[in-house]
C-alpha cells in the first residue's frame, strides 16, 4: 500500500497542517483538479474529497434600506431598449434621468448608466435579481427582515418552532422595522456559524449598524448562540473591537512543513499537468515558483499590524466622488464602512462582515439626484472593494450580496417597496454574472407608464409571461442561492422547513 504523505508529519499537528492547506489552496490561481490531486497525494484518494470541502469563505452582506433604488446602476433591458421612453421624478413617470444613447450594454443583459460605469471592469463577476418576493411591512413595505434573507418569515406568534427575530437587535422599535417570526437564519449569520466551526479561532462575525435613523436590520441566528453577530453602532465600539493588534500570518508551523508542501506540488504536477492538457510552458512557470513559495509559506518573521482607523491615504482611495449621508445621528460613511470590510476580511481576522446602511426616505418623489446619488453611493464604494480584494487574491473566496433590504421600488417615481422590484445582487465566487428576470412598460398610465415583470423560470432562468401585479419568486430561491454560491453543505441549507422544499437559482451560479 502507498505510505500517505501526511504521515511524515507528526500526528498533533497533521489537523492543523490540513486546515493551513485549505487556506493555501483555495487561492484564485489554484484549480480545483490541482487542489484535489494535492490531497490525493498527501491523504489518499478516499479522503481526498472530503478535505477539499473545508475551504474558507468570506462574505459581505450589504442592506440598504429605505427602499434603495438600483436603476440608476443596473437598468432593466426591458426599460434600457424601449423607445418614447416617458421620464421623470413625479408620478408614474419612469426614473431614469439618462438619455438611453448613454446606457453601456454588457453581456447577459446588464446594462450600466454613467453612474455605474466603475462596476464596467467586474462585471464579469456580478449578477442581478430585482424580483424577489415583495417585502410586507405595514408601512408601504417597510421591514427589518425581507423574505431574500428569511424565507418563510411571519407575523404570526403561534407558528411552531419560529421565535422572535428582534430580541438581538439594540433599541428596536417596531415603526418601519415589524415584529417577525423565523426558524430560518439569516444569511451572514449561518455563514458566520459555519466559518467558526470550520476554523475554531477565528473572530466572530459583524454587523455594523450604521442606520442613521430608528430602522435597523435583523440578524437572526435561529437558536444557534455561536451565530450570532456582534452588533456594532459607532466608530468607537468598532475600534475598540478590533484594537491595533498583531497577527501572525503563518499558515505552516515550520520550514518542514513548508518542504513537505512543495515536495507533494511538485509530485502532483508532474502528473496533473499532462493529464489535463496544460501547456509545456504553465508547467515550468509553475514549477519555478514553488521554491520561492516555500519562504512565503513559513517566515518566523511574518507578522503585520492591522490598524482599523483609517489613514490619509486609505481615505484618499475609498472616499473621493462617494456622496455623503446627510441629516442627523449620522454615524459612518458607507465608503468608510467597506474600506473596514476589507481591512477585516483581507486579514482574516472575520470572514462574515453585514453593512446597515440607509438613505433618506423619500415619498411620492424621486428627482435626479435621488437616484443618482443613490447609485454613486454604492456603486463607487462597491467597485473599490472588489478591486481591493482582487488584489488581495480573496475575491474569488468572496461573495457579496447586496440587498434592498426593505424593499424596492417600480420604476414609477411615485413607488414604494411593497410593489415593483425587490433586489439582490451577487458578485464574486461562483457567480454566473448577468441581469435575470426583466422589467419592462405594460401600457399608458397617467403621466407615464404602467410598468410589467418577467419572472425568471426559478429553473433555467427563461423568462416567464409579464405580469403586472406583486407576483414575484418565493424568497427561499434567493435564500438557498446564497447559500450555494458560499458553498455551505447543502443538508444544512435545505434542513430549515421553510426552505427544504426550494432550490438555489442555479443559472445565477457556477457551480
């Protein structure tokens, strides 16, 4: 029989060893075939597959409430191609301020405005769904929770096995927020669950609760103490949370383990290279790096500080053109809420960070620079981001998923969240980029237009009939794509009752 290879490493540390691979392999230049012949070499082919499932994800929840409007940054095809398009910020007058000549069209029906045009370079990564379930909140749609992040969520207190959503969330107040009941948690809070349980250690997840006003979003761990988030509501309580702190980024426990690392890639290659038709040249390329890699994978001096306030130059980078929140109580910036993101996850010090933010609410009105600085303030902060974690080689282990948390609105001017669209965007790992489902004019109304929504089939993405009442997919479709996209086990994503008889929306993914 064929000695393992792991059995030249003393037996308390070959745990350990395991989960440092998992981190090391799961880099965006690793494909899956090397990360499964690696440890078909060092653990055997019987145990190969199981190993490769611990590998470590990072995810970036984004709740934008009081009805966030995303058309001035993704515009439905079936707005961005209609002719004697009738405009404006009052009525039922559609509110997209740029001339359709200025609209860029990208592959799979994305089409992005001058306001969105910094997204242009990821947009291979990104994918849009605008007709999630309608949001139910007594006030015109107002909610804390969204069926997107908790299917099955009622109002109902006699439902079994569901409990109180709120009891975590400081200083909740029921106006524009509802009392809701789930036995389903809430997506950054299972993904939080099981990052901890994969890497015992790591620091727990985040929220930061940046609402300016008396709304907030719910976290809601479904019974598990280990899910649930640290609620963060100031720059202070941020700081002191994670203080100036020095991290050590050895993944290896020794220069011998760093050996043993290079000796097996330099096993594998020589057959895997071959045996799936990489080039001579890849081959060698690869090969000439692995003893460099060896001094990066153990250094007894690889240690660094991470700092979460923020320096003159990082400021420079993340704050210039981003419009900023205005009115009272304002307690962050969202560009300074994800050049925090990036700091925690790109230092591995979370892998589960949520973002509370919010506009001003606005009736019966939208003008022009509503939505646009709607658009610009996610948009800029949110390419900058992807940027960052490209660099830092982690955005192919990132998903992030942007929600309009309280509902969205129709392309109508006069609109609110409880008809028209309600969002999720996904970018990153695993993501099939593309805008799904369509929005398009139904007819005459008033001033403006009636407006229709083409479902995506929840199977193969097709469009369905337009219709023009709040007909929308079930929110256990969004739910468990998030879920697949983050690679969390299946049996654990369908053992919940509200989204065991769902499926993910598979053409949304690749994988």
């Amino acid at each position: 029989m064929k000695r393992r290879t792991i059995e030249s490493i003393a037996p308390s540390r070959r745990r350990g060893f395991l989960k440092a691979m998992g981190a090391l392999l799961a880099a965006p230049a690793v494909p899956a075939g090397v990360r499964y012949a690696f440890y078909d070499e060092l653990v055997g082919s019987a145990e190969a597959q199981g190993v490769m499932g611990a590998v470590p994800t990072y995810f970036v929840e984004i709740n934008l409430r009081d009805q966030f409007d995303f058309m001035h940054a993704f515009v439905p095809p079936g707005i961005a191609t209609y002719t004697n398009l009738i405009t404006g910020g009052d009525g039922m007058k559609c509110t997209l301020f740029h001339d359709q000549a200025t609209l860029t069209q990208h592959p799979n029906g994305i089409y992005l405005t001058p306001d969105s045009q910094e997204l242009a370079p990821h947009i291979d990564s990104i994918a849009v769904m605008e007709l999630n379930e309608i949001c139910v909140g007594a006030i015109h749609g107002h909610e804390a929770v969204n069926a997107m992040r908790s299917p099955g969520r009622t109002k109902s207190t006699s439902d079994p096995g569901k409990s109180q959503m709120w009891l975590n969330e400081p200083g909740f107040a029921e106006q524009g927020n509802d009392y809701f009941y789930s036995s389903t948690p809430t997506p950054a809070c299972l993904h939080n669950l099981v990052q901890k349980q994969l890497t015992p250690g790591i620091r727990n997840g985040v929220t930061m609760k940046f609402i300016s006003r008396f709304h907030t979003i719910c976290h809601y761990g479904a019974g598990e103490a280990d899910a649930e988030l640290d609620r963060i509501q100031s720059r202070d309580t941020l700081f002191q949370t994670f203080p100036d702190t020095v991290e050590d980024l050895n993944v290896l426990a020794s220069t011998q383990e760093a050996e043993l690392l290079a000796g097996v890639m330099k096993r594998v290659d020589a057959e895997f290279f071959p045996r799936y038709g990489f080039s001579e040249q890849a081959k060698i390329k690869h090969e000439t790096t692995l003893d460099e890699a060896v001094g990066r994978f153990y250094s007894a001096d690889n240690n660094k500080v991470v700092s979460m306030p923020l320096t003159e130059e990082e400021i420079a980078y993340w704050s210039p053109d981003v419009p900023d929140q205005v009115g009272d109580n304002i307690k962050a910036q969202i560009w300074e809420a994800m050049a925090w993101t990036e700091k925690l996850l790109v230092n591995d010090i979370t892998r589960t960070v949520s973002i509370e933010w919010d506009y001003l609410d606005v009736h019966e009105t939208r003008p022009e620079n509503v939505v646009t600085v709607m658009a610009r303030q996610f948009v800029l902060p949110l390419a900058r981001l992807i940027q960052r974690l490209k660099e830092a080689q982690i955005y192919d282990q990132t998903v992030i998923a942007i929600y309009s948390s309280d509902g969205g609105r129709s392309p109508a001017a006069n609109s609110y969240g409880n008809s028209g669209k309600n969002s999720m965007i996904l970018c990153g790992r695993n993501v099939n980029p593309g805008y799904y489902g369509d929005v398009g004019i139904a007819g005459p109304s008033g001033d403006g237009h009636q407006y229709n929504y083409s479902l995506p089939d929840p199977v193969t993405g097709a469009l369905q009939a337009p219709v023009t009442d709040n007909t929308r997919l079930n929110g256990a479709y969004s739910w468990r794509t998030v879920m697949k996209a983050l690679e969390i086990p299946d049996d654990l994503a369908g053992s919940y009752p509200d989204t065991a008889d769902f499926h993910p929306l598979n053409f949304m993914l690749t994988v």
